[in-house]
C-alpha cells in the first residue's frame, strides 16, 4: 500500500464544431456539436498517473453535464487510492446508491452519465498503474472479481450472481486463445460514416463503396426523416454494396409504433439487417410490439436506454435481437459489465453504439472484454465504427481490414491530446474564439 | 397582444435542513434535506408578474438541478410573451425537443425536471394574468386546447389526439357542478406524515391517532428496511387506526421482484391498501409480475417515474392500480395533462405523490383539474399529504378534515416568501450560515 489518494477531479468542458459539416445528422439530432463533459482524477501517487474519463453529449448543456461531475469530487477526493482501486465495485455503490444524489435519476440522466464518466476514469488510471489495456485488465480477473463489480439490485428476477459466474466460469477456458485472437485479428466493425442523413446521395454512395473496398461488410443508414428519401437512399446503397454486404438502418427514435411497422415495412424490400432505435428508448413494450411486426428485419436497441434495468427488461421481453450498449451512457464499466452479462444470459448479441468523440476508443475495450471473458464468440458481433475525431486521443483507436485492432497501450483510451484541450474547451478555447459563430450558445 | 417579452430566468438554490429530525426518511432516502431548485420566470410586462416553479431535490445535487434550469434561459428570453402563454404546448416542445438538450435524457433526469420547472412556472404566470388558480385556469380550457397541450409522440399506440378529445368531452357536461363541489368539500387527502421510518412506535402512534381525528380515512407507513419492524409498525398501525382506516404501505424502490413479493405477502394479513413503489420506477414488467403475486394489495407507483413513456407502459402492462404523478418529476403541467389523459384510457385512478418542499401545493391543482375536467369522479382518488414546510409558500395549501380546500389566490401555489429565500439559499442562507453542520455539503 502506498498511502497515496485521490486528491481532485479536473472538468473540462469540450466541444468539437462537427455540426458545420452535417457530421453525425440524423432524423432526430440534426446540428449536433459533439462534445465532452471530460473529467481527470487527479492523485498524489508518485506514479504521476491521471485516470481519464468523460461523458459524451452533443453541444447545449454540456454545461450541466460537466457541473454534474464536479459535484462528484466530494465523494472521491481524499479517497485512499489503493483501496478504491481495489474495489471499484465499492466505488460505484458509494457513487450510485447516495440517496441524495440518487433523487436526480433515479440512475438515469444527467447524474447518472456524470457517475459513468468518474467510473470509467478510475478503471482508466487502474488500467495504467496495471500497464495492461482495460479490455486485458477485465478478462483477466477472476469470475468471482468480475461478479463483485456488478451491482444485482433491480435485476436478481432475470440474473442472480450465482448465474452470472456460471457464465464467466463456462467462458474461462480458451480466454488466452481469444485474447490472441483478438491480437492478430482484431474485432469485427461496421461503418456509419457513408449513412448520415444530412450527405448527398453521391456522397453516401462514394462512402459506401470505399468502406466495402477497406473491409467492412456491415454499413449503416440514417432513415426516419422522409420515407420516400429512405427508400432511394437505400437503393443506393444497395446498388453501391450488392446483396452481401449487410445494411443496418437507424431511425434515431423517430417513430411511434405504428409508424414504424409501416416505414420498416415499406424499406424491407431493400433488406436492411437491424433497424436501430425504432422508437422511445423507454418503450420496451414498444420494440417488442415492432419487433414481432417487423421480422424478419431484426430490432437493435440501447445507445439511449438510462441502465440496466431498462435493458433486462428489453431482453426479458424478447424485445430487441441486439443491444446495443454505449460506453459513456450508462455508470460506467460496472454496469455495462451487468449488461454484458444479462446479455449472455438471454443469448443476445452485444452490437456496441459508438461514434460521437471518443465512444470507440472506448467501447470497443468492453467487446473485446465481452469476447474473451463472457459471450466467447463474435458470432453476428460488429461495433460500430465511425471516422471522426480520433486525432484528438492520445492512443486513437485502428482500424484494420473493417476491424478493431486490440489496443496495447495501457489505460482505457479515453486520454485526449494536451492541444484539443486549448483548441475545443468551451467557450474560450481558440477553436470557439475564432469563429464564435454561436453554433451551441 | 401588449408586446411584453421574456427577459430572465433567475434561480436559487434552496435547502431546509428537513434531515435533522429524520422528517421525510424511508428506505432509500435514510437522511433528505427537502430542496428547490427555484427558477422565476421575468418579464418586462406592465403588470409585474412573475412565473415561478421549481425542481424538487433531496439535498446534494440542488446545485447541479439548478444550473441546468439556468442552462434552459437562451431558449426562453427573448419570447414575445403573449405568443408563448398562448401556446404553452409549443413551448413545451420547443424546450423537450431540442436536438441537443434532448441527448442528455432523453426526457428524463436532471434536464427533464429542469424543463419542467421552467414549463410549470410559465404555467403559473398564465394563471396568475388570467387571475385565476391555475387548476380552474385548466378546467375551463376547451377540450381541444387541452388536447393542443400534449406531445402524443410515443404515446400513439395507447392513446391517440381523437380518443383524447372523447375522454375531455365527456367529461365536459358537469364541470361547473365538480367545480362548485370543490369549493365547497375540497379533494380528498392521505396522510404521510405518521409513518416515517425513522419515527418511533409512540411517535407513529400519536400521529396515526392525530391523523384520523384530523379526518383521514387513509394514512401510509414506510417500509423495506427490516420486515421484523414492518410488521411491528403496521401492528401498532392497525391497532392505533382500526380496520375502516386505509393503511398503504411504502416502500421507495427497496426490493427487487421476489424481494418484493415475499415481503409484501407477509404484510398482507395487516390489510394494506396499496403497496407503493416496491421496485425500480423503471421496472414496468418487475411491477407487473409484482402486482400479479400479491393481490388483492394493489400496486402503487410513480413519483420516480421519468415521463409519460413509462407510465404509458405502466398502463398497458397492467402493472398499477393506482398511478401516481409527481408534479415536478416530469416535464411539467403538460406531461402531466398527458398522464392523466392515459390513467383516464386505462380507467386508472391517479393518486398523487406530494410532500417534500411545494409538492402538495403544484399537486393539488392538478388532481383538481383531473376531477372537473378529466377523469370526472373522486372514487379511489386522494392526494398524498404531509404536514412540512407549508409556511414557506405566500399561498400554502389548507386541509380541512382530510380534505385539500381548493386554491383560490391565482396562480399554481408555486410562489415563496420573501424570507424563505435570506434564510434556505444554500450556502449562504441565513439557516445555513448559523450552523454549518455539513448536512448536505
């Protein structure tokens, strides 16, 4: 034990000018500026390592995000580090379960992101001082390790503990021959960058055509804003990629039931692979109901849904054929490791939501992690890739062939370059000074 | 039209020290300090009305609710006043919809309640410029009015805009008779304040007794923590109350599914009238496989409810008896106007949650509105009530013989005293500079 503690956590608020270029449009978010409530968990170690972590928004009340995360240096400043380390289970009920702080969700929203971002910086700063990547970190510890940084309450009617080991236990032979998979050959991803809804349909196709000659076999459609326009986007699409080149459309909760059986209906033709975010992310009952009407198009679900509560349900109403999880969206690695793990019990393949800034840096740590220590394979298994942004990480994610490569270096990706902080914080870094063209005030 | 506009919102940060003598403790929420985040509608209008309303809180946190109200200022100063007041469904959307603020729910957490501070304090300065109380300002709206309030997205396959309008217009013959009948009896009341957790069996005693002198015929009790002392507790109840007296039994999201059923199984012999939040607010199927397993107890939820989504599939999955709102969880007046709309559909009778700092006094005019304009009866219907912090309201609520009296002052009883502010604003109130306890630092 070194004695040392957690002394601060450092905010910033960034955000990156990326609705200029239609960059990221979609039926639902139109303009959006992809930003950072960043946070840095500041320690007296003589290690002079820093946990890096952050949630993600998309511009106005990146603000309130970033508040929210300050509010969380009370619970975590003068915290004895080895120890928190050694628990973060612990920490995460500490964060989780203050019943103050529990009245602003619960377990959702605002707070709720903010106490993902601290989490996440902490399993960042536990990866470094363990010089291993944060996917190596997770598939290496003990089942019983693994059960213990997951919080059961909410969910022992669909998953007790006693499963959940059952799960890690049936997947640790053969974890060191994925884990050397997963080092040759990297992960599976798909490409959304050809599919946002604000580019021509030249530009898509262009996109489309150059994401199947670097590898991908699964691309992504905006849809959800003009049927008629759907429809043509998809021909597109499909003239540009053939018939075995797997198209997902996403519909960025624009539709009510019953519009959505019709509009999925009417693009089936074009044989779309998912259809992601049919409606409310809080209507399990309302992607059951799609997903019987729609079949055999498949239902994708989870960038948007607050926790694993809502995910049990969506898995124990049959309601979804992937899920979806984001790794800044939910309290941080703890619970997406609950959500994995519900997963595989249900037997659903986990298609991770990424994009945004720095959501695949992330993510893609808790698919490998997924691969090597809890589902065991990559059967229909693709996260989400998109091109945007990655220049501004200090260990950006690579692409290969349409694939993840393993990350090597240690921490959790999440550590921004020391230049985008003077270029991107808002309002006064010198990116926002000199154009002041008011795009998220 | 007089041309007047929006000018500000300012807020405040409110706290009562309510955790010193355990007032409000239950299962979850072992030590509150009732708080508003306070925001006030300013405009430069000849008549010197403000709109108040607030976002109620536990205690840690307030800061960060109240800065996401301030964050909502841009989309609201500026607005030609007249044209906004008219139209308080467009500015309900204007604020839920926002492509951006939306990323941070969506519709539900800190923005959402931050969104419906700002939304019901427009509310009460329409009320307040029609000189009227806000629950009649809404009574006498026209049945297409009503409707105009109301977002259906998501809500379509339960309930559309034309099934709205049947349920307010047949609700329209009697209005002025429910009207007149709430003047002169009020609604009808529980009583809460008996059966906190942290009270003694003699102070619970007193207060039942107290309670049913006063004229409820309906008292709740707290439970979850140790089922040993619930059925203690509900004895002393029982034994304090007689058996004409309704008993509901509370337990603030304590238990998971079979937690829940074991425990309210073994409350039953005490007759409880409704078994109130016995899971997670998110738990729709976890309600529904709990209502199923304890009947005859009725199932009660709602305060944590994030939106009309929820509640929406609270409804269709036949998960409650009893619905209850909470005047300042969702996004204000309309969303609730919503909520009411669809326990109507379903013939579900909603109960509000109140208590805490104000909620009794925005509550109350709601379930009025419901009464003369909605669902058209008092059958099952009372409105939680508890006995705090009424003084700090220039218009607090008057209960007669377990009756709520029905507002006259105009407005929504939102407003605070003057002095409320010198003595509760946190850090620097009065209040909080003469202890300093760190209660909820």
């Amino acid at each position: 034990m070194t004695g040392a503690r957690v002394v601060a956590l450092d905010t910033d608020d960034l955000r990156f000018p990326t609705s200029r270029q239609l960059d990221g449009s979609d039926a639902m978010n139109v303009d959006p500026d992809y930003s950072a409530a960043y946070v840095v968990v500041r320690t007296d170690a003589d290690d002079g390592l820093e946990g890096h972590g952050f949630a993600f928004t998309i511009g106005r009340g990146n603000d309130v995000q970033t508040a929210a995360i300050r509010a969380l240096e009370p619970f975590v400043a003068g915290l004895d580090l080895d120890r928190t380390l050694a628990d973060l289970g612990g920490l995460w009920r500490h964060l989780v379960h203050d019943s103050q702080l529990r009245w602003l969700g619960p377990e959702k929203g605002v707070m709720h992101m903010a106490i993902g971002a601290v989490v996440n910086a902490f399993w960042d700063l536990k990866a470094k001082r363990a010089g291993k990547p944060l996917w190596q970190l997770l598939s290496e510890m003990r089942p019983e390790e693994i059960v213990d940084l997951v919080d059961f309450r909410y969910l022992s009617d669909a998953l007790t503990p006693t499963e959940a080991l059952g799960i890690l236990r049936a997947a640790e032979p053969g974890r060191a021959e994925r884990a050397r998979h997963l080092r040759v050959d990297g992960y599976p991803a798909y490409a959304t960058s050809p599919g946002w809804l604000g580019y021509s349909d030249e530009k898509l196709a262009t996109l489309a055509r150059e994401a199947v000659a670097n590898g991908f076999d699964q691309i992504k459609l905006k849809v959800g804003a003009d049927l008629g326009d759907d429809i043509r986007r998809l021909q597109v699409a499909r003239r540009t990629v053939g018939s075995d080149v797997r198209v997902a459309i996403d519909a960025n909760q624009r539709w009510d039931v019953a519009e959505a059986v019709g509009w999925i209906n009417a693009l089936a033709p074009y044989d779309p692979w998912w259809v992601e975010e049919p409606t409310s992310p809080d209507d399990v009952l309302g992607h059951a109901a799609i997903r019987e009407a729609v079949q055999p198009v498949k239902v994708a679900t989870g960038e948007h849904v607050s926790n694993r509560v809502v995910f049990k349900q969506l898995l124990q109403a049959r309601a979804i054929d992937f899920l979806q999880i984001d790794a800044a969206r939910v309290a941080g690695v703890n619970e997406n490791v609950a959500i994995l793990l519900l997963a595989a019990k249900f037997g659903v393949p986990v298609c991770p939501h990424a994009g945004g800034v720095g959501l695949c840096e992330l993510v893609q740590h808790l698919s490998m992690f997924d691969y090597v220590a809890v589902s065991a394979t990559l059967q229909d298994r693709v996260i989400e890739y998109v091109d945007h942004l990655h220049e501004h990480f200090q260990d950006p994610v690579e692409i290969r062939s349409g694939r993840y490569l393993a990350p090597s270096a240690p921490g959790s990706s999440a550590q921004m370059c020391p230049e985008t902080f003077a270029l991107f914080r808002f309002p006064h870094g010198r990116e926002w000074q000199a154009t002041a063209d008011g795009a998220t005030t």
